[in-house]
C-alpha cells in the first residue's frame, strides 16, 4: 500500500513538473516576446497615415510601438490589435496621438480600451462606421482633397499654397456644432458635407496641407470665442520656411460672428504673442515666434504704429486692392494702442474719406469718398476697410 501510494505521489510530482516548466516556458516566451518592444529603435510607419507625425514623435519607444501596431492594422478595423505591455495612461497618449496626427481616421470613435488575456495585452478601438462606409467615405473625401490640391496655383510656393488652402476651407464650410459631433469633427465633414466644427476645420486643414507636403501639425487647447467665453478648441501649426506659425480657419470663418461672406486673415501665422490674447493651454508649445509669414507682414498691411503720415500708403493699399478686384483692405497693428489711434482717427474723425478720395485718384475704377464700411477686431489689432463703389 505504501508503494502504491509512492508512486502515485511520485506521478503527481513529475506532472506538477512538467505543468510548471510548460508554464514557466510559456511565461519566459512571452516575457521576451513582451521585452522586444523595449529593447528595439521604434521606426515610423510611413505607408500609412499622415507624413507629418508630430504627435508620434513626442511619445516614448515603447508607446511610438503600441502606435504603429494600431496605425498598421486600424484601416482594416480590426476588434483589437495586439500591443506592448503599457498602462491605460499611455493608450491615452497613444490614441490622442494617433487621431491628432491621421485626418484620415474620420471611422474612428474616442473610445479606446485596454485588455489582457493570457500575458499579452490588447486594445480595443470604436468605430462609427463600417468598413464599407469608410472605404466609400475615403473615396469621397480624396476625391475632394485631391481637386483642391490640384488647383493649387504654385504647389512650390508654400505660402500661397497655405493662403489657398485656407481660403478654399473658409469659403466652403459652415461652423456647426451638432449631432452627430463626430461627422462635424472630421476632415470628412469639413471637405464633403461642407460643415465643422473647430476640429473638423483644422483636420480638413492638415489633410490639405499635408498633401501640399506642408509640415503641420494640429493644436488642441481654450479658446475665448465672441462673447468672451471659454471652451475647448482646435487649430494648427504650420511650418514656413523653417519656422512654425499659428493657423486658425475657424476663427477666420466670419460665420461665427456676423453671418457675412467675406474672408479674414486675422488668424493666419500667427506667433505666441499674437495668438495668446485668445488662445491658450496648448497641447504643444511649438515656440512660435517668427513674423514673416504673418498675412500682414507678407502682404505689407502692417503697421508698428500709426501715424497720420500713413494716410498716402493706406490710400495705395485701398486702390491696389481695388484694382486686383477686392473690394476690402485688410489691415493689423502691431499693437492696441497703434490700432485705437487707428480706429479714432480714421474712423472717429473720419479721416478715412480724405484716404478714400486719394486712393479714387490712384485707380482707374471709381471709389465712393462718402461711404465706406468697415469690421473690427481688437482682440487682434485688425481692422477691416470696405470701400464702395462710386
């Protein structure tokens, strides 16, 4: 009996023994499996996605892993992908990345789920549509974005091609904020159904540019809208000629304020002191601080100071717009107090018909000296001269 026993133990023994070594080979598998992703460079996947990654690059090696497993395999909406051994604080940076840098990822829902099973780890990603609808969408949206692009009057001239993106953007979508939010927040809804809301401007934006091979880049932060209050908002950073400038076509979009038809620059590259008395909390501090490219400093509509000696330069700046066939000169100060003289003077003393009877003598067209209209932007020192027809 004793011996029966023995050997029964003994049996027992020797399967504990093989479970546990199947087991603990199983676990140093995966354990090295697992370890890869830390130990090797993390490379960007470029066939897919966005050429401009700006969010990829600011992740760790272990997260830029995690992004390119869901990147390479999400087009296919997948129910889950498999993915490094991260936390739910770094699926976060992961997913925000991941939608921040693609436009293209319009199927994609904001949930994002971390699980395991069996020692390996897993996301989970929502999507709004099905594959069919989403293949059917992209179809639209590239046909869309690639007549843009070919449009485009100097693809090598990275300024004009941004000016045009922008203005084709404001001139043929509406701000809407409503259901369903998520079509309202995507290039798609942008550049297709021609209605968005901040984030469906400034992810249409880097498609746009992103097919010019414009580096950009979008920026999430608070934005102070017309009646002064705060809310969560998007724009973009765009590099020009090496340095990086604030894009804002929302905000240039003048649906949002009067209903009008006409297009402001008021918003476009910006620097960080520019932009700050509205904008604020960026996702990324991209250290803007250039001028050049400013609308106004480009196109020689600012103004350090004012001065009433600026009256003969105003006067050729309002009949060059004129004979180029716009009826509006768009004009910034590179202060409050040069645009509040600006304003008193041209406005309040009604200085600006002296001007407009000046710029009727540099034109061929006929300009009305006795009426004018005009808009007026102190947040950003701009103010926007209407001349009429005489």
């Amino acid at each position: 009996m004793k011996k029966l026993i023995k050997t029964l133990f003994a049996l027992i023994m020797t399967v504990v023994c093989v479970v546990s070594a199947a087991v603990i080979g199983y676990i140093v598998l995966v354990s090295v499996e697992d370890y890869k992703w830390k130990i090797t460079e993390a490379a960007e996947v470029t066939e897919y996605g966005s050429p401009y990654k700006f969010y990829y690059n600011r992740l760790s090696n272990i997260e830029k892993h995690a992004y390119n497993e869901i990147l390479g395999q999400i087009y296919d909406l997948p129910e889950s992908v498999e993915i490094p051994d991260i936390n739910a604080e770094q699926l976060d940076r992961i997913f925000s990345a991941l939608l921040y840098d693609n436009p293209d990822l319009f199927f994609v829902g904001r949930k994002c789920t971390l699980f395991s099973e069996v020692l390996r780890t897993y996301c989970s990603v929502e999507y709004i549509m099905t594959k069919e609808q989403y293949l059917e969408q992209k179809q639209e949206l590239m046909q869309t974005a690639e007549s843009v692009i070919s449009s485009l009057s100097d693809p090598d001239d990275h300024w004009q091609t941004e000016l045009e993106i922008h203005d084709y953007i404001v001139d043929n979508c509406e701000y809407k904020l409503t259901e369903p939010r998520l079509v309202y927040s995507s290039s798609y809804g942008a550049l297709v159904n021609g209605y968005a809301a901040c984030e469906g401007y400034s992810k249409a934006t880097k498609l746009l540019l992103d097919m010019a091979g414009i580096e950009n880049s979008v920026v999430s932060g608070i934005s102070n809208n017309f009646d002064g209050e705060e809310g969560a908002h998007m724009w973009n950073a765009v590099n020009i000629d090496g340095e990086f400038y604030y894009l804002d076509c929302t905000w240039d979009d003048p649906i949002n304020k009067d209903k009008s038809e006409r297009t402001f620059y008021s918003y476009f590259n910006l620097n960080e002191e520019m932009i700050s008395s509205t904008h604020s909390d960026f996702s990324y501090d991209f250290g803007c601080t250039a001028t050049a490219a400013n609308y106004y400093v480009k196109t020689g509509k600012f103004f350090e100071d004012y001065s009433r000696s600026d009256g003969d330069e105003l006067a050729r700046l309002i009949a060059d717009d004129v004979d180029g066939g716009t009826w509006e000169t768009q004009l910034r100060f590179g202060s409050r107090k040069a645009y509040d003289e600006a304003v008193d003077d041209l406005l309040g003393n009604e200085r600006i018909y002296q001007i407009l009877s000046k710029a009727d003598r540099l034109t061929k067209k006929k300009i009305s000296y006795e009426t004018i209209s005009y808009y007026k932007n102190p947040e950003q020192n701009v103010l926007v001269l209407v001349p009429e027809r005489g």
